[in-house]
C-alpha cells in the first residue's frame, strides 16, 4: 500500500482509501503501521514525502497532517516507541521528526500573516510532541 504512494496518479486516491480505513478499522489498522521495519519506515518517509510536484499544497498538509496524526496515536498507545526500539529505526524516527518540523517552519515563513487558521492549530513537532 505504501509503494502505491509514491505513483503520482494513485497518490490521492491511495491516500483517501488509506486514511477512510485508519478512521473506520483504527484497532486493526495502526498496529499495520508498526508491525514491520519497512512499514514504520515508510510511514516516516510519507511524513516528509515530496509530493510538491504531484498535487497542491492542501493535499500536501493533509497527508503531513493525517500522518503526524496516526504517528501521534500510534505513541498514545505505546506502540511507536516499542517499534522504534524493536527495529532500531530510532535515527530514522527522529531525522523524520526533525526533516518534518523544518518543512513546517519553512512552510510557515512562505505563508502570509492573514492566514488565521493556521494559528489555533499546533505544528506537526507540537502534535507529535504532546502525545
């Protein structure tokens, strides 16, 4: 499923068939998500992906977003950090933690000051962080 990802034309479609099944099956699907080194590996690539050239930019956030969201679940429960140590991905969790909260401040920057949506929303890091 996540290989799909990375086709530009299954990109959306994917994506929305990925995120409808984690919101209905969250008990069967998240523990998916870290039940291989590939696919918690994956789901760190997907939170940096550059699908700038592939979509606009709300589908962009909404991917960054919904990813940080299950991340964060996913540590709720106690099971992203049992993965992280029991396939020694630690460098790699926290250099997509890091590639992820630079995107935002940089993101950030290129945003105007009028966008007042964005302000009671935490960032990815705060999201990530508090969970």
């Amino acid at each position: 499923c996540f290989s799909l990802l990375k086709d530009p034309e299954l990109l959306g479609p994917v994506f929305e068939l990925m995120k409808l099944m984690v919101s209905e099956y969250p008990d069967d699907i998240l523990p998916l998500f870290v039940g291989s080194k590939s696919a918690i590996l994956s789901l760190f690539e997907m939170l940096n992906m550059d699908i700038s050239d592939h979509t606009d930019s709300d589908i962009a956030e909404d991917i960054r977003s919904t990813i940080a969201n299950i991340l964060g679940t996913l540590a709720e429960q106690g099971l992203l950090a049992s993965a992280v140590e029991r396939f020694d991905v630690s460098g790699s969790a926290i250099a997509a933690l890091a590639a992820a909260s630079l995107a935002e401040d940089n993101s950030d920057v290129v945003q105007h000051d009028d966008d007042d949506d964005d302000e009671d929303r935490p960032s990815t890091g705060a999201r990530l962080s508090s969970k």
